[in-house]
C-alpha cells in the first residue's frame, strides 16, 4: 500500500492556517462531558471553520472493508464541496486531495469546527462537527455498477454522472458529527439531512442518516435513505 505520511505530514502543516481560537468556552461544556473527562475537555481548543483537504464522504474501501453508505437500495455520497469543481480525474475513494491549491479553490458546502489539543488546528480533532444548508447529495442504485467501483476502489464524478438511476439532491438541513477514537470509547459518525432532489433528477424530497459507530463498514449500525418521486 502507497505510504501517504510524507503527505499527511504537509496536509497537517498546511491546516495550520486554519483560524485558530480560545480554549473550549463554558457552552461546549454538555458535548465534552459526554465525550470524556472535564480534565481533557479543559485542554481542547476550539478551531472554526476547518479547511478539509477533500471533496467527498467516500472513504477508501481498501481500509474500512467496502463502502458503508447504503441501503440494498440506495448509496449516497455527500458532497463537501461543489462537485463541479471536483477534478475530472480524482479519485473520490482517496478521499483526501493533496494538490492544496485545487481542493482549497473548490467553494466549500458546509461550515463547522473541530476541538483540538493545541490551538493551531495542526493536530487531528478530536471532534468536529459540519453542518449546511445548501449540500449536495448523490443517490445511484446500489446496484452492480456501483458496487464494482467499489470493488476497484475508484470513482470519479463522471462515473457517478454516467451511472443508470442517478438522483441529484440538495441537503437544505445537514448535520454530521464526528468522534476520534482517542476521545470517544470508539470512533462515530453520525450524520442526518434531508432536503430535495433536482428538477433534473425529477423532482422530489429525501430523508438520510447514518449511524456508525466504528472503523470499519462491519461496524454501521444504521443508514437510512427514504426518496419520495
């Protein structure tokens, strides 16, 4: 397997440019009582707005065992930012785009923060939280195509545009939380949206949740993907 930490080294470099803030204030004190002791939460700090280096909630499945956003009907695939900025040739299953310059050009869908040791942002969070008003959503039929770039582990935007069943949608309520396995018993992510899908798609309304609490896709307790046509 390719080593990415050379990569992960700069990646970590480059989001210390993120805006940076105080210590955890008194509101957040409900969330990190009920992530871990108040002697951790009084060491975390609290970064806004992050800059992610990646465009798409589509971890490799190489390393989490497939691809956990699905129903026997449906997957999904959140876009973090605008997909028709997304280079025609990215990999969405690599997940992180280290050509800054391109990612950071690309307008972001969704806003947040994220808790950190140190009050640069350099380190991993131990928790972030995004949220939007305006994020798109993909649905295609979990299907033979799908489930074959899967299998390769490669997908790109133009894949998903040439693929049967395509449904396009626009989360106008989205909310994803995140939890690190250093500050939870174990890893999480917990995302909810619903909005409408595009005229183009044909019209139409969309439910989405998931509930994973784990590393790997044998780990997802729930995905839910309710589309009404």
């Amino acid at each position: 397997m390719t080593n990415h930490l050379p990569r992960l080294l700069a990646m970590t470099l480059l989001v210390a440019a993120c805006d940076a803030s105080q210590p955890v204030a008194s509101d957040s004190s409900i969330l990190l009582e009920s992530a871990g002791s108040i002697a951790n939460a009084k060491r975390l700090f609290r970064v806004e707005s992050p800059r992610f280096p990646f465009y798409a909630r589509a971890e490799p499945p190489a390393v989490v065992g497939g691809f956990a956003y699905h129903t026997d009907d449906w997957a999904a695939i959140v876009f973090y930012r605008r997909p028709s900025c997304v280079p025609a040739a990215f990999n969405l299953f690599q997940f992180y785009d280290f050509d800054f310059d391109a990612v950071f050009e690309c307008p972001s869908l969704v806003d947040g923060f994220s808790l950190h040791v140190e009050p640069n942002g350099v380190t991993p969070p131990k928790v972030s939280n995004l949220s939007g008003t305006a994020v798109e959503i993909w649905f295609v039929p979990w299907d033979e195509e799908f489930q074959q770039a899967v299998g390769a582990g490669a997908l790109t935007v133009a894949q998903l545009e040439g693929m049967d069943g395509l449904l396009k949608g626009v989360a106008t309520h989205f909310r994803e939380t995140l939890g690190s396995v250093e500050f939870h018993p174990q890893p999480k992510i917990n995302l909810t949206a619903r909005g409408y899908i595009l005229p183009e798609s044909g019209g139409g309304s969309f439910h989405y949740g998931v509930n994973w609490p784990g590393l790997t896709v044998e780990d997802v307790r729930n995905v839910n993907i309710d589309i009404r046509q």
